[in-house]
C-alpha cells in the first residue's frame, strides 16, 4: 500500500515540473553546473577520441599531421594498423596470458582484503589499531623500491617467470589500497546488526559470510574493477617478474614489444591501445553502476 | 519463561567510571519489568549485560537458576529487540525471522511453522518477501519483535524500541506490545527513558539514575511514594511541585505558606513536594494557598495554572471549568494526604 503512493504523486510532479516558471529557474540555476560538466567531458574524450583517429591513419600521415586533419578531406583512413596488430604471432596467447595474471591478482587480494578489513573493523586484539595504520603507511611506498629485493628473494624461491610470482606480486601491491578501501566501508555497517547476529548465534565466519559480504557488494565490486583494471593495464609489474618470454609475457609486454628499439613502428602502438582496451571496457561497462555507488561508498551512507 | 536476578551487578568501563553501581533487581517470571530513567543512566548497559553484549565488571546475572556470567549471548537463551531494529537490510522479512532458528541448525519445516506464527501474531503474513526497506517504520519494528518471537526466548529485551515511531504509532504500538506480553507468557525487561511508557507498561518499574538504581515498584506505588527527590521529579507530567521548607513542631514554612504535616519528622529542613493535582479549587480544612497565576493552559480534560506561591514557582492541575485569567490571585486547597517531603541533606522521602 505503501509502494503504490509514489506512483499516483510523480506523475502530478512531473506535469508541474516542466510548466512552472519555478521549474524553469531551477533549470536555468543547474546550467553552469551542466556546462561544466559536459566541458570536462570533453576534455577527458578528445585524446582518447585522437587516439581512435589516428589509429586509423596511414604512418606516412601519421608522422607528418595532427590527428585533426583527418577530420576534413581528403579522408584517408587505413586498416593497416590493426591488421598488423592482430596478425602479431603469440597475441592469442597474449590474451591469455593477461587473463591467467589477471583473474588471480584481483581474486586473491580482494579475497585476503576482505578477511583482513573484517577482523581490522569488527574484531578485537591486541595492537589492531597499530598494524592498520602500519599497513595503511605502506601506501605510501613506491612500487619501484621493492623491485629488486623482491626479484631476488623470488629467484631464490624459484617465483621469478611464473604466473605464482606476479600473482603474490600484485596481491602484495594491491592488498594496502584493498584493506583500506573494505575496513572504512565495514566499519560503517551499524554495529546494532553485528549484536542482533551475535544474539541470534552466528558465529565470525557466519557474520562475515552471510551478513558482512552481501552488504558490502558495492564495495567488493568496485574494488574488483580497481584491482582488475590496474593489473591488466599493468607493464611494469609483469615485465620485472615475468620478463618478456612469449609463453609468459601479457598483452601490455607483447604489445610494448611492436615498438622497435629505436621507436619505429610507433604507429602500431594507438591500435594496440584499442586492442588492450576491449576488455576493461567490457569489464567496466557490466560493473559501472556498483563502481559508481562503490567511489562513494565509505563517505557517504547509502 | 524465567526469573532474572541482578546480584550486585557493577559495570565499570575504566577504574574509576562506573556506568552501572551495585545494582539489584530481582524479575519474576513473566512479569513486565521497565527499566527508566534519563539517558546515560545505565539503563541499557544494565539490559545490554543481561544480553551479553558487555562483560560484566563484578556480581552476577541469573537467569533462572542459572549464572549467565560466563554464558555467550546465543546461549542465554533470549531475544532483543533494538532501537534502530537490526534488521538485516539484504534479507527478506521471512529470512529475517528464519534467521536466529537457522542459526540453531532447526528442521525447515519447524523454522516455516514458527515464522508463519509469528507472522500471524504480528499481521506480517502478506509482507513476508519483502526486504525492509520496503517497509514502514511500524513495520519495520514488528519483524524485529517476530525475529525475536520466532526463538520462544525465556526472556525478550527491549531496548527503546518504540522511539524510532511517531507518536500515534508509538501509543498503539504501546497498548500492541502489552497484549502481545499476555498472550506470550514471557518475562519482558524494557528500557526506556519516556515515562509516560514505563508507567503504563509496566507491570514494575525501576528507575535509575547515574548508574544507581533508584527505586523499583509498581506504577502506582512509585507514583504515590517516590522514595526520593529524584523519582518525584522525574515521574508524572508535569512534574511534581518542589518548595524548599523549615520544620518546626509538626509545621512545614515555605516563603508562601504553612502547612502542618501529618506526621512527626526528623527533618529541621527539606523539600516539600506535592503533585499539581493535589492543588484543588476546593476548600480543603483550611490548609489552602495563595497563588498568583502568570500562565494558564487549557487542555479540554484538564487546565494547568503555572504561578508563584510567595518565592516558589508552582503548577496546579484544577477543574478545566474554573474560571482564571493570568494575572489573577486565586486560593487552591492543598490536599494534605499527597504531601511528600525530602530531607534537605540525603534527598529520601521522610514523609
């Protein structure tokens, strides 16, 4: 009975919203806001969209023009690009290659995060404020300091140029930003619901599995979109741990490879850019809307 | 169904704050027990310890026969309903109620059995597959009283589950919430810190105060005998008149007025104190005062003169047919069989 209300009122909104003069100032009054934000819209596109353009452009052009005065006649477009980039011999293990990297590194550190955020927000032991805040101070650690000490405790180990490596690699890097990230969202679930579970009998894991979890999809998505996109675009990571071996190497080092050491064949570089992108765009577009209720989710209560 | 006993139960979150001192009550079974007072009394942490939710500092909790001290929450074999109503946000009303009896690993078809009745008890039948949010506050406060219905608990806590409805709500709610409490047969413990619930809910009420109890009885006999200065104040609306007197041979002297007290006291200095309602447009064997009213307020059933008795400020409850403006001088009897006074130093009740 309740539900059916608001669906008598919004029609009778609607109407007076588009004919009072008040509905027309409001209008008028969010317009800045509206310019603003399709200006920076368009700030953020024109070089992707350059990107696109030029992918498309013949080297001879490519070398001597800007990507603009492709817009206008005479139009001189060319599929060379692409083809030489998928015609590349091992991108089909490429791809896979970035799959086998990928799926892992975002799998095990949002799982390892979401254990250690649920103990850091919601169980008590002794020195927990202290190894958060350690752990939250490693994110400001560069990446770059850790290369050869962590390269050559794996050698030793036997990691380097396995798939086990990067993965602990990446969970390593990844786990501060993912522990933060899930401790401030659980740490704003209200406590009443932990003692209603408590007194009902549920035990940690029972909380953590059945109420903790399906509460927090928002954030596990978001992170899950975080963590996949920066591994899969990652070039650095995978080229120290894993070199540049073709049974091994990821989309970014096979790619990074078309480029000549003297820089020709840069050309190949804006389609294989597209070519790379497929899959985080795939990934980003069937997450978005969790990834834009998960940006906003420790700060704001929803 | 069971007794609860508090057994010199102390609460301390640091050495030396103690949010519950010494505390004593004994609960019968299936009695109706509200715990009032003001908040940061204790109150909930009194009701929260019995949950186990806190630890308790020193003393012990019986439920029953049994010391729960050491007794994890799942095990103290009771149900609480909480303010904010807990509700699992993600869960259908029924799994909601299913929850607790999941937890206990119980066949399917007990868990489907209990829920329906609960379901029926509380008018929730056609709301089962929904989530809460889809609910009204009403609602809402329902499931959380069936999730705790569905565990047949020995004893139900309540932890001010009414002040998150509005005023209407919350009255029918009230007179629900004690039908509810006859046809269950379980002992109730009730926090609050409205007075006008704990005097019509309860069948006691203890009143607490800076993590001490303060008084515990039925409505009545705390509303007819507040042990102290406290209690009078803070049961009944509006509050009960406070002057401060001299005693001599048997004659309380305020600034306004005299009168000569029933009984012999020990006290040479106190406070008298006497409910609005004891201030009549009758006259009453001449113990009468003069009262020189500055606001009138007409509530149909009832009127209330706010004035001044000599230097005291004094509220009267008269016949709403009497005739006063403000401004007006007007001489109410004072009933002598409801005069209360408190000693000036322990503020208890010597009369």
């Amino acid at each position: 009975m309740s539900v059916a209300r608001p669906e008598v009122a919004a029609p009778v909104e609607v109407v007076a919203a588009r004919s009072t003069p008040r509905a027309i100032a409001d209008w008028l009054g969010s317009l800045p806001l509206h310019v603003a934000i399709i200006g920076l819209t368009i700030a953020w596109i024109v070089p992707t969209l350059g990107l696109l353009v030029s992918s498309f452009r013949p080297l001879s052009e490519f070398a001597t023009s800007g990507w603009w005065t492709a817009l206008s006649p005479p139009f001189n477009f060319t599929l060379d690009n692409y083809r030489h980039v998928l015609d590349t011999s091992n991108l089909g293990q490429s791809f896979f290659n970035s799959f086998m990297i990928s799926i892992p590194a975002t799998v095990i550190p949002t799982t390892v995060a979401a254990f250690a955020a649920y103990s850091f927000s919601w169980m008590r032991f002794w020195g927990r404020d202290w190894i958060f805040l350690a752990m939250v101070a490693l994110l400001a650690v560069p990446l770059q300091v850790t290369f050869i000490p962590v390269l050559s405790l794996f050698i030793k180990l036997g990691l380097n140029a396995t798939f086990l490596g990067v993965w602990l690699a990446h969970t390593g890097y990844g786990l501060p930003f993912a522990i933060y990230l899930l401790a401030n969202f659980f740490r704003a679930l209200p406590a009443d619901l932990f003692e209603s579970a408590e007194i009902d009998g549920a035990g940690t894991l029972t909380v953590f599995f059945r109420i903790v979890l399906p509460l927090s999809v928002p954030a596990l998505a978001s992170l899950v979109i975080f963590q996949f996109l920066w591994v899969w675009n990652d070039l650095l990571v995978a080229l120290i741990y894993l070199g540049g071996t073709p049974e091994v190497a990821p989309l970014t080092v096979t790619l990074a490879n078309l480029v000549g050491s003297l820089g020709q064949g840069y050309q190949y570089l804006t389609a294989a850019a597209f070519v790379s992108m497929i899959v985080p765009l795939i990934v980003f577009f069937s997450l978005q809307r969790y990834f834009v209720r998960g940006i906003l989710a420790g700060s704001v209560k929803g | 169904m069971a007794s609860v006993t508090y057994d010199h139960v102390v609460k301390r979150y640091t050495p030396d704050v103690a949010a519950v001192r010494d505390f004593n009550v004994e609960i019968a079974d299936k009695e109706f027990m509200v715990l009032v007072g003001p908040s940061g009394c204790g109150k909930s942490t009194a009701l929260r310890m019995l949950a186990g939710l806190e630890t308790i500092t020193e003393g012990k909790i019986r439920i029953g026969e049994r010391v729960v001290n050491g007794v994890a929450a799942k095990d103290r074999d009771i149900a609480m309903v909480f303010q904010s109503y807990a509700l699992y946000p993600h869960m259908s009303v029924y799994d909601n109620m299913a929850f607790p009896l999941q937890m206990k690993r119980m066949p399917k078809a007990e868990i489907e059995k209990r829920v329906k009745q609960a379901s029926g008890i509380l008018g929730l039948d056609n709301f089962l597959k929904r989530k809460p949010r889809a609910l009204s506050g009403g609602q809402r406060q329902r499931v959380a009283l069936g999730r705790a219905i569905v565990r047949h608990p020995q004893v139900f806590l309540l932890d001010e589950p009414l002040s998150n409805l509005d005023a209407k709500l919350r009255a029918q709610t009230r007179i629900e919430l004690q039908k509810l409490h006859r046809e269950l047969e379980t002992t109730f413990i009730y926090v609050t810190h409205d007075q006008v619930e704990a005097m019509t809910m309860g069948d006691r009420i203890a009143i607490m105060y800076d993590g001490v109890l303060q008084q515990v009885g039925t409505p009545d006999e705390i509303y007819d005998h507040p042990a102290n200065l406290f209690v009078a104040g803070f049961i009944g609306s509006p509050t009960m008149n406070f002057v401060p007197v001299t005693v001599q041979n048997g004659t309380a002297k305020a600034s306004g007025f005299e009168v000569a007290l029933p009984q012999p006291v020990e006290s040479r200095k106190g406070t008298l104190g006497f409910r609005p309602e004891a201030l009549t447009d009758r006259d009453l064997n001449g113990s009468a005062v003069d009262m020189s009213v500055d606001v009138v307020e007409r509530l149909g059933s009832d009127q209330f003169l706010y004035g001044q008795v000599g230097g005291d400020t004094v509220t009267a409850r008269v016949d709403p047919r009497m005739k006063v403006t403000p401004g007006d001088r007007v001489r109410l009897g004072l009933d002598l069989r409801s005069l209360h006074l408190f000693d000036a130093e322990t503020d208890r009740a010597v009369l």
